[in-house]
C-alpha cells in the first residue's frame, strides 16, 4: 500500500471542493486548488481530462514544418485547428530536436534513446487491439521503445514524474517551478496539467496522488517560462503560460476524424 505523506493526508477533503466541468463529450476541465504549509498562497493546477475514444491524439513539431517555425500553443492550435495544446516535452539547443527519443509515423524527430524511464504512445498501428493511448515505463520488464513501436506509430520519451500503479520518483528537494505534465489515469484517459504556482515535483506528484485523479503514471513536459497549456471550446478559452514563448514540439487533440494533415 502507498504511504501518502503526513503534510497532505490533510489535502484529501479540500478536493472534494473542486468539480469537473464538461466542455465537449469526453472532454473535461478542472482545478485543483490547495494549500500546503511551506506556501502562502494556494496551488492551482489546471487539469484536462481528455478520453482517447472521443478524442485524437496528435505531435505537430516544426521539424514536420515547410516554414519551419515555432508557435505558441495557441498558434498552433489555430494553424491545425487543434482544440487544446501542451508542449510535447524538452527540446535541445537548435530549438527543435526532442531532448528524447520521439517519432511520429514515418518522421523522426530524435532518433536517440536517452535515459527517461517514460514514454507516451499514441497513434496505434492498424489492426491493433490496444488502447489508443498509453504511457509506458521503460524499467519495466519487457517494455522498450522498438517494442512499443510494434503497436503504436507516435511515441515520445519524457522524463518521468509517477511511475505505474502511481508511484512518486521524484524525492524532496528544494527546486520549485510552474509545471507542464501530461498524466494517464487508471480507466486509460489522458490529463494534460498545468500548474500557474511553482511547486517542486515531489509536492506536484503528491497532490496529483492525494487527489481523486486516480493517476497511474505521468511525465513531466516543460517548466518555467516554456510551459503552456491552451485550450478552446465553444465559449470556454484556457490560456496558461509561463512567458508565451514560441514552442517547436506540441502534443495536441482534436475529435477523431477530424485530423487536418501536416
């Protein structure tokens, strides 16, 4: 059994607080909003719960792009008619390439495995039984990305937050940051996060843990001025950022079928 920590036993009823607010069938927003005792102010983290039944996940990167330019989440939401957008993770020096393996069908952005024990894959491969999106941990036995690849054609390695069946790696350190996450809960929905209040990770995971979300596993995006999550919906428009900095790699959803190509 997990062993939550004594500082957010406490934390447990304030959730009961917070509500989903359905903005288009199997597609849900909410706030989490507590407060621990090393903070003055509350921490907020915005979290959209998105089915993968109802909804196409997609990567839109500018090394996919003839123009090849960076967006903002809005951006390229606009430019791909995407409904919402996160980043898709980490990105080197030449603002562009993944920090981590990642290829989407027949492009590859990163050709490089490194040392992140997280992968997101969607995008299954015809004739596959399989859930349409999934976040796999590379320690576990069996589980690599040539595998991974048999069944699913987009794959994005990540460093990872909870480990599978909701574990927290990350230990207590100092380090506080506004963080972009991407999460899978136990019925195989998808959470894209955002929290507005720098947090460390440990705490980050804890709450999420603490919380009705019923995490499994997550990993961590991007944090500080980079992290974005936007979304729009009929009259609903989320825009959280940390500095609207232009993006080369997102993850974005649309309703199935309704894909617009590359």
């Amino acid at each position: 059994m997990r062993i939550i920590s004594g500082l957010l036993v406490v934390l447990v009823s304030l959730f009961a607080k917070d509500t989903w607010k359905a903005l288009a069938p199997g597609l849900e927003h909410r706030v989490l909003s507590v407060t621990l005792q090393e903070h003055s102010n509350p921490i907020e983290i915005n979290a959209i719960r998105i089915d993968p039944l109802k909804w196409e996940l997609v990567f839109r990167g500018i090394s996919q792009q003839r123009d090849g330019q960076p967006k903002t989440a809005r951006e390229w939401c606009e430019k791909y008619s995407l409904t919402a957008a996160i980043n898709a993770g980490m990105y080197n020096d030449d603002n562009q390439t993944h920090t981590g393996y990642l290829r989407d069908g027949d492009h590859i952005n990163n050709s490089h495995n490194n040392n992140y024990k997280s992968l997101l894959a969607f995008n299954p491969k015809p004739g596959k039984d399989i859930p349409p999106a999934r976040i796999f941990d590379l320690d576990q036995t069996g589980v690599t990305i040539d595998k991974v690849l048999e069944d699913y054609s987009t794959v994005i390695q990540n460093l990872r937050l909870i480990k599978r069946p909701g574990i927290n790696v990350w230990g207590t350190r100092p380090d506080a940051w506004n963080e972009a996450a991407i999460a899978e809960d136990k019925h195989g929905r998808i959470l894209f996060l955002y929290s507005e209040t720098p947090v460390t990770m440990h705490d980050f995971n804890e709450i999420l843990l603490s919380s009705d979300l019923e995490i499994v596993a997550a990993q961590h995006l991007e944090g500080n001025a980079p992290a974005q999550l936007y979304l729009k919906v009929g009259e609903t428009e989320i825009s959280l950022s940390g500095g609207e900095w232009p993006l080369p790699n997102i993850i974005g959803i649309c309703p199935k079928a309704a894909v617009k190509k590359k």
